[in-house]
C-alpha cells in the first residue's frame, strides 16, 4: 500500500520538479517587474501632496541629497507612510500564500483564522475605553489577532487540523468576535466611535517610523520563514497518507505555516487596520501570473506591496482636499475579482 501511495506522488513531485523550472523563470520575471513598479509607485507617491516633489527629486533625497524642507517632507513626513504601505502589503499577501494553499481553498484568506476580527476587536476596545491617543492600539490589536487566532486553532483540534474543519471553526469565532466590535462601537461616544470606525477601514494615514520599525524587524523574521515553506506547501497539496509518505510530519508542519500565516497578519493589521481584500486577491494574481498548483509567497509579497502602496497614492489623490481609507480603495479593486471567482468556482462545480 505505501509502495502504492510514493510511487504516483514520485512521479507527480517528478512533473512538478519538471514544472517549476517554468515557473521559477515565470516568476523572477513577475518579481522583477513587480519590484520596478513598485519603487516607481513609491517614488511617485512620496513626491504627491502639498508640497509637490519631482520623483527625480525624491530619488535625489533618498539617496541624501536634496533641500532641507525636501529631507524633512520626504523622510520624516512620507517615507514612514509609504513604508508602512509597503510593508502592510507585502505581509497580507504572503498570509493569504499560505492560507490558501495549506486549506486549499483560492477563497481564504487570514480573516478565516481570526486574525483580523481579534485584532479589530483589541483595537477598538482600546479606542473606546481609553482613547486612540493612549498608544496601545497597535498593541492590542496584535494581541487580539493572535488570541482570537489560538482560539479557532484550540477549537478546530481534533487529533491533528483539517483545513476545511479550520476554515468552518475561523468563520464561527470571528463572527463572534466581530459582534464584539459591534458592541463596543454602540457604546462607544461618538467621536471615538468614529475613530474606530477610521481604523476598521484599514488606514496609513498618520503612520510614522515607530510604526514602520517593528513591523519592519517582524518581516524580517517571518517572510524568509514563509518562503522556506516551499517543500512543506508543496507537500501538503498531497492526501495526508502521501505528505506522511514524503517524510513530512504533517502536524508539526501545519502548526508552523498556521503560527507564520497568523503572525504575518496579524502584523500588518496592528499596523494599518483590516486592509481589505490584499490577502485574497493578492495570491491569486501571483498563482495566475506565475502559474504552478500554489500562490508563489515571495511573488506574492511583492505585489502585494505594489497593491497596497498603489491604492494609498489613490486614497491620497482621487478626490480633492479629501483622503480615502486605503482599505475602502482595495476593497473596491478586491470585490468585483471575488464575485469573478465565485461565478468562475460555482461554474466548475455545475460542469
């Protein structure tokens, strides 16, 4: 029987090996022209505002040239926002890589573990009850994305975790958490109220280097550890009795691409808010472009920069004299590609 079960998935790992030579050269390709956009981007929004900048005079600034007003608007101004920016997008995308491919499942993403909802419930507990400007927002939202996280984990247990079992457990507990929220909002006042609301928008507004920093040294840390997932996600496509055949423990490695998935997410969203959307569509742009049988992490990353970072230049520059949650802009992009797939599933699914 076991001879039965490495023998096909020899020869499936034999054609994927074969395939991802492609793929590979697919995607330094894609990486290569999402890493030029994404500096383009950034440079053209870090010259846009009130006091307009050429994007050659930015990139005179950065590289510590430029006037002195030029080195205070860019570097202390809008290089800790565009940053952010960066940042935030990079680890959704890469949350929602590892998402969808350890459930196996294009439609999940991190808010199916708890992640989001925990974290704008901490957040907005703090707003409420002591005050946006009490600095423990950031905090406390990480702290509710991974308890709330843990939580569905805890729950989902049953002698090992099921993808499809963790998905059903995530949505449970974050429509729960989720009324928490909704609690706190009724009875918040309604100027805080209305701060909360800002943040559950997802924001980079006002964002500064003591926010770029931690989540800076997070992805640091998490991004390399995503990355050499690579067998272990590979391996987990496979029915549990061939990834156990590969010598893979099963258990342990879910627990690691779950802990790495949550962290990531749960970093960006103490940064800048539930930013919509980034985490789902991201992954399936990058598996479309790159092509293969999974979201390409580091790809996936990348543009997921690119989006975030070209959606707060149009939150900053669509309307005048008037600033749109960044959140509000990717929902917009991330909600028609959602309907698309349900339509495109729900066709396969019927044939």
């Amino acid at each position: 029987m076991t001879a039965l079960l490495v023998r096909p998935a020899g020869r499936r790992l034999v054609r994927a090996g074969r395939l991802s030579t492609t793929v590979s050269a697919r995607s330094v390709v894609v990486g290569a022209a999402g890493l030029a956009a994404t500096a383009a981007v950034a440079v053209v929004s870090i010259g846009q505002g009130s006091f307009t900048i050429a994007p050659a005079d930015v990139v005179d600034v950065l590289l510590g040239g430029g006037t002195g007003a030029q080195r205070l608007v860019v570097l202390d101004l809008r290089l800790p926002r565009i940053l952010t920016a960066l940042l935030v997008g990079a680890a959704l995308a890469a949350s929602g890589a590892l998402t969808q491919t350890f459930t196996r499942n294009p439609l999940a993403s991190p808010d199916v573990l708890g992640v989001t909802n925990g974290a704008s419930l901490g957040a907005v507990a703090v707003i409420v009850l002591a005050g946006p400007a009490s600095g423990a927002v950031p905090l406390a939202a990480l702290a509710g994305g991974l308890v709330a996280a843990t939580l569905v984990y805890l729950l989902a247990w049953r002698r090992g975790i099921d993808g499809y079992r963790l998905v059903l457990v995530g949505l449970g507990v974050g429509e729960i958490v989720q009324s928490g929220v909704s609690w706190f909002l009724v009875r918040a006042e309604i100027v805080d109220a209305a701060r909360a609301t800002v943040w559950l928008n997802g924001s980079v507004a006002g964002a500064d280097w003591a926010q770029v920093r931690p989540l800076a040294a997070a992805l640091a840390v998490l991004l390399p550890v995503a990355v050499a997932t690579s067998f272990t996600l590979q391996a987990l496509q496979f029915d549990d009795d061939v990834t156990r055949s590969l010598g893979v423990r099963l258990q342990p490695a879910r627990l690691a691409v779950v802990l790495t998935a949550v962290a990531l997410a749960a970093a960006a969203v103490s940064a800048a808010g539930p930013v919509e959307f980034v985490a789902f569509v991201v992954p399936q742009i990058a598996l479309r472009l790159c092509g293969g049988s999974r979201p390409p992490v580091l790809v996936s990353a990348i543009l997921g920069a690119l989006l975030v970072s070209a959606a707060d230049l149009a939150a900053r520059t669509t309307l005048p004299d008037r600033e749109l949650p960044v959140g509000l802009v990717t929902a917009i992009v991330g909600a028609p590609y959602l309907l698309w797939l349900l339509v495109r599933t729900n066709r396969r699914v019927s044939a």
